[in-house]
C-alpha cells in the first residue's frame, strides 16, 4: 500500500488535470486507475494531513492550524489525541511493514529537537522506520534530514549530484527491499511525501530549461488553456466555467518586460520542479514492478492543499525576504535569474502562477474556496479495481483515505491501540465507486474553517464565507488578507456566498441574495458540523493567536551551552539573537599551527550570522537575507593556546520590522576580554532565519557567508560555546505570523 502526499500542487497541474507540465508517471496512474475531480482536502499542509493518516476531521486532531498557532481550544492544541490513531498504528498490528519517507510536519515544532519528546515523531506513531524532515519545508540541496529518531547530514553534496527528492526515492526502494528479502509475502505500508512541490522551488537546472519559452503568454493563457484541456478530458463538467480573474492578481500585460521574464522563468523552473517530481515517482514506481509489488500494492495519490501564495504578488528569489518584510527589488532578482532553482536561492513564484495553477477554481491554499481546499486525487489498483483510466465524480474528503483503504483490506477500525480506546472515524468509505462511476455519494456533508475563513459542502451546494475584506465580487479590489487579525465580531459580520456546485463547477455565480432558505440551511449546518468535530469557539485571529503563551516543555533561559559534535538545534527550540543584545563566548584551544573553523552559526546562504576562525583571525558575519553581509574582524591574530573567544552585538537603535530591518548594531569580537576588532552592522535580520537551525563547531548545509566552504568545521580543540541572552528581545508580531503562514 502506497500513500503519496504531494505538497502545494494545484488542481491544475498535474498532466492528467489539464496542466501543460509533463508528469508522465502520475498521469500513467491516472490512465491505468481512476481521476477524482472532487476530491477536497483542509486547504493548508499540517491540517489536511493528520486527515490522511487518521481518518478523522483536523479540528478532532487538534490541528485546526499548525502547531506554531496551537492555542488552548482542544481543536487547536496542535497535539494529535492518542485516541485518533493512526493508520500506521493500525496496520502494524495487522502485521504490515510500516515506512514514513519526507515531509511529517505532524509534531510540536518545540518537540522536534534532540531532547523529544519523540512519541509524535513518526517511529512514535507506528512506523517502523523514517527518513526525511519533520517540519513544514526545508531545502531540496541542503536539507534538513532526520533517519528514524536522530538527525543526520546528507549523503552528498549539490557538486556531487545531491537533492532532496532522488533520495527520498532511494530510501523508500531500500526499506521496502530490505524487509522484502527477509519477507517476501510481508506487506507493507509507505507514506511517502516529498517536499515538492512546496517552496523552495529547487531542481536542476536541465529540467527548469525544458520549459524555456512556455510560459511566455502568462498566467491567463496558462488558464485558458488548462481549462480546455480539462473540459475536453472530463476532469471539469462539460457545464463547467472558468473563475474570473483575480482581483489580487495583476494582468499579464500590465507587467513590464523585465517582470513578465522574471515570473516565466519562475514558473519554468517551477515545472521542471514537477516533472523532476514525477520523474523520481516513477522510479519508484519502476521498482515496485521490477520487484513484483506494483499490481498488488493500492496507490492513492493526492496534494495537501491547493497550489501556494507565499511568493508574493511578483515573487521571490529568497522566501525568507518575505517572511521578514523585506521583499526585493525585481532589479535584485532579475541579477539572480540564472540561478533561481538552485542553490543559492529560496525561491518562490508569484500569485498569478498560484491562481493559475488552481484552474478552474479561484484563490488558492489557506483558503476555503475550492482553489485552497479542492486538490488532485488518484487511486490505482490492478489486482483490486477493473476500471481503468476513468474519471470519478463522488465527492470526498481526504478523512475518507484511511476508511476506505481498511475496507478494502477487511479490517475494522480498532477499539484500542496500545490501550488507549479509539475515537470513531469521521471518514467514509469511497471503496464502492472503485469500479461503479455512477455510486451515490456517501460522503453527504463536509464543513471547513481555516483561521476563520469557512466553507461547508452539502449535497451539490457550496456555501462560503470567506475572511472579512472587500468582497470578491467588487472587482479590481484586494481580498482578505490571511495576515490581518480577525476578531470573532468580524467574522459574525461578514457574509456568506452560496454556491451550487452540482451545476458551478467553480464557484462563479453567487446565489446568496436569491437563495435565502438554502444558504440558512447551510449555515445552520455549518454550525452544527462545527459543534460535533471541536471548532468552535470559531478563533479567526492571527496575530493573537501566535502571541498566545503556550506551555513550556523546557524551562525557558538566558544562557544555553552548545557543544560540538551535537545536533543542530532547530530554531522553535534555538536561543533566539535578533532584535536584542547577546554574547557569543567560545572556549577554544588553538594548536601550534593555529586552526580553523566555525564556532557557532545560524541559517544558510541565504540568511543567517555565523562566529568563526579563518587566517588565525576571529570573523563575525551577519548574512542579511542574501541581499547583503556584513563582517567584522580581529585586527590581531588569535595566540596558541586555551582562550575565551567572544562576540558581542549591542542594537544601536530600534527594529523598522514594517521595512524589513532589524534592530542595527556594533558587533566586537575579543580575546580573553580584550577588544580586538569592532565594526556597525546596519541593517540585521528582522523576524527569522529559515532555514534557521543553529550548529555548534561547524556549519553544515550552505555556508552562511562564502568566506570558507561548508562544514568547515572547527580543527582546534572547542569545550563550549555559550549563548547568552541576557538583554531584552524585540518582537513584531505581524512579522512571525506571515514566517509561520508561509512555512506550511
């Protein structure tokens, strides 16, 4: 058995869904299997995929958001019960193996630090074994790589060939292998979730160069097309009509040359991004013929949510830009064209590839219409289902996922796991439109809210309510922010919209004002989905809700000793530097001959600080968001021996967090208490480092400053590194939620 979760791939991308992207393999398991096109998912990544392994609605996981928003509410703690248990869970006692291969993004990110706990982690959770990264994104050439419970560096490098998505691959072909020789009739059950197509869009560079000149007509065209292909392939209804265009994002003609060349060959690379994907799906795929698995093994394959906005309205060659309000000038990213995809970029395309990757729907992730929530679905079967290349209309919802698969494996859902008696599942079996095109629908109702912005689907009809903001229908106008606050007053005030989807496949005409006794209907029912599956109260903040106090699982601290040789610490758990005074103090012993390396460094190549030792000098260095790097540097050689080797950043001046800066400052750097060398930094990081974990005597991944190739660990003899954070922090609120939203 074989889940595959793709991250942020719209409805219109896939081959098989009308997109102009070569996905091969996928639309092989379309051609060969069966095409959902109602298929809905929460809109947002942590969310939909506690859905898919428990089976149950994400408020009753607890994941009404990702955990970095978890509030108090028992459907927002961010802690998924024990009493929802997982199909991993549920198939081991079955006596399957049982593989987690990529994205989990399923634990506290303060859990996911050496010091656990470890019990959501996926071996925690029923998997027998797991390779890949626990948060919600990381980079494809340097990631953040964890193999069962402990963290490791990859295998190899991007001069040698490395990323992220072959390797996931390899691994999933060897743990299968490596019980299958052992056990050749024991099944097995592999989740497998590769960070593509979520930002960073990282590939290389033959495959973005595939789709040189193919998205030159623009996002319009994109749609245009897509839709027609989607229509003359029955993914949309023959009565079916293309969303207009969004008041958010801008027409094509309107961009400069410079800006329309810039957006296309984000979307180039964006496509070769997705076909590389498709490509190393295949090779799976390929194995579990080779292997005799393939016609035996049922594959479902779906996205988490709807194609992503984070990029911004003209994108980004560098993610964390916009997580720290500092976007850059086109100028800037026009500099950098050549090497978006690669990797020294983070990049991300804008808005109008995001809509058009959603055709025919309108808007996009973190948003309830069915752009955010409605996503491509793919079940394939030879040895289970007879129809071949059809296409299935039933609705359904991804809590559907996990009781479908234990009826078609004659299992009941169990009392108890590990003693711990287990909730009902919320999810319907969808096992009887395997080879009947004409199945009623069971699955009659489905409510969604993401940060207040709510949606329920009942028998063909759609009704909305969307954030609080200028309506959609005012064309021209912005619409609902997802960073703004909202207040619960703000959400009883703002209208519904109605939809019948039966007959407006993409959600163009609202009926609100002529179908009063239907939409009270609907959201009556909303309220009453919302009561039965821990909802409400509805918490439609933003702001607020990441200022919340959550509880400590660690005694928090203003002094934290780092020793080499130990994990990275992710940067939920880091001490955190920005926006305040800190020491950094190295206890050193410098060989005859001198020596070399990093004492302690935060981020990468595109953003972060790093202490270090190079030409038997102390160097500090801020990268500021790839845009600039500020250094500061001994005037006097580091002496042989055992030394107290210190940085100090004192802020000269307030944070502008509304420009993207961060507090400025004077950074010294002594030797045995004694100054040695001193200079201003200006400008610093206002928000976050991402990547951001932080690395006691080296620097894995990319170099935070091209000074010295990575790990360049330190050859001398290092005890400690202390961090102190004794001074006061900074903080912008507004700042951290637009990081947190777009890691997801």
């Amino acid at each position: 058995m074989l889940f595959v979760a793709l991250d942020d791939t719209g409805f219109g991308q896939l081959g098989c869904y009308g997109g102009p992207m070569a996905t091969p393999n996928m639309d092989s398991l379309a051609a060969n299997g069966l095409l959902y096109n109602n298929m809905h998912t929460t809109a947002l990544c942590s969310p939909s995929r506690s859905c898919i392994v428990t089976g149950r609605n994400h408020h009753a996981n607890a994941m009404a958001l990702v955990t970095e928003f978890s509030t108090g509410y028992p459907g927002y703690n961010g802690r998924i019960p024990f009493e929802n248990g997982f199909i991993s869970e549920i198939l081991v006692a079955q006596g399957f193996n049982t593989y987690m291969i990529g994205k989990w993004h399923l634990v506290p990110s303060e859990y996911e630090s050496a010091a656990g706990p470890y019990d959501r982690w996926p071996l925690g959770r029923g998997f027998d074994r797991f390779y890949g990264f626990l948060g919600g994104d990381t980079s494809q050439w340097h990631p953040d790589l964890v193999y069962d419970n402990h963290q490791i560096e990859p295998p190899a490098t991007p001069e040698e060939g490395y990323h992220l998505t072959p390797d996931l691959v390899d691994k999933a072909i060897s743990f299968i292998a490596d019980a299958k020789q052992v056990a050749p009739d024991k099944p097995f059950f592999l989740y497998f979730c590769p960070g593509a197509t979520h930002a960073p869009h990282h590939v290389p560079r033959e495959w973005a160069d595939h789709y040189r000149g193919q998205f030159d007509e623009g996002w319009d065209a994109y749609r245009e097309a897509a839709f027609a292909r989607q229509k003359e392939r029955g993914v949309a209804p023959p009565h079916a009509r293309l969303s207009r265009h969004d008041p958010d994002v801008p027409e094509w003609d309107s961009l400069s040359p410079d800006a329309r060349r810039l957006a296309a060959r984000m979307m180039e690379v964006y496509a070769g991004f997705l076909s590389h994907t498709d490509h190393h799906i295949g090779r799976l795929l390929d194995f579990l013929k080779e292997s005799g698995e393939f016609d035996n093994t049922l594959i479902m394959l779906v996205s988490d949510n709807g194609a992503s906005p984070e990029g911004g309205v003209t994108g980004t060659t560098n993610e964390s830009q916009f997580f720290n309000n500092a976007p850059e000038p086109i100028e800037d990213s026009l500099r950098s064209i050549d090497e978006i995809g690669g990797p020294t970029t983070f990049n991300h395309y804008p808005w109008g590839w995001t809509w058009a990757g959603n055709t025919p729907f309108r808007r996009w992730k973190r948003e309830t219409y069915r752009g955010g929530a409605s996503d491509p679905f793919l079940v394939h079967w030879p040895s289970g289902i007879k129809a071949r290349g059809e296409i299935r209309t039933q609705y359904a919802h991804i809590i559907d996922m996990v009781p479908t698969v234990l009826d078609v494996i004659g299992v009941e859902p169990p009392a108890t796991i590990k003693g711990v008696a287990q909730s009902p599942m919320h999810g319907l079996s969808f096992a009887h439109t395997f080879d009947d095109a004409s199945a009623p629908t069971r699955h009659r109702t489905q409510y969604f809210e993401m940060m207040g912005h709510r949606a329920i689907d009942h028998d063909g009809w759609r009704a909305v309510c969307p954030w609080p903001g200028p309506s959609f229908k005012e064309a021209g106008k912005p619409f609902g922010s997802p960073i703004t606050s909202r207040t619960l007053s703000d959400l009883d005030a703002e209208g519904w919209e109605l939809y019948h989807i039966d007959e407006d496949f993409a959600e163009t005409e609202d009926l609100a004002d002529g179908e009063r006794a239907k939409l009270t209907e609907m959201v009556s029912l909303w309220y009453t989905e919302a009561g039965k599956y821990g909802v409400l109260p509805i918490d439609g903040s933003g702001v607020q809700r990441l200022m919340q106090e959550r509880p400590q699982i660690f005694a928090a601290r203003s002094s934290y000793t780092f020793r080499p040789g130990t994990e990275t610490m992710p940067a939920a758990v880091a001490p955190r530097v920005l926006n305040r005074p800190f020491t950094i103090t190295a206890d050193a012993e410098i060989p005859a001959g001198g020596a070399e390396g990093v004492f302690l460094c935060q981020g990468t190549n595109v953003g972060g600080f790093t202490f270090y030792m190079k030409d038997h000098k102390l160097h500090y260095a801020h990268n500021y968001l790839r845009r600039a790097l500020y250094t500061v540097s001994s005037a006097e050689k580091v002496p042989t021996g055992r030394h107290e080797l210190r940085v100090e950043f004192e802020p000269a001046g307030e944070p502008d967090v509304a420009e993207g800066k961060g507090v400025p400052g004077r950074a010294q750097l002594y030797i045995d208490r004694r100054l040695v060398g001193e200079a201003g930094i200006p400008v610093t990081t206002a928000v976050m480092f991402n990547p951001g974990g932080m690395t006691c005597g080296a620097n894995p991944g990319s170099a935070v400053t091209p000074d010295y190739a990575p790990p360049f660990r330190f050859t001398g003899l290092l005890h400690t590194v202390i961090v102190d954070l004794s001074g006061n922090l900074i903080t912008d609120a507004d700042s951290e939620l637009r990081m947190h939203l777009s890691r997801q």
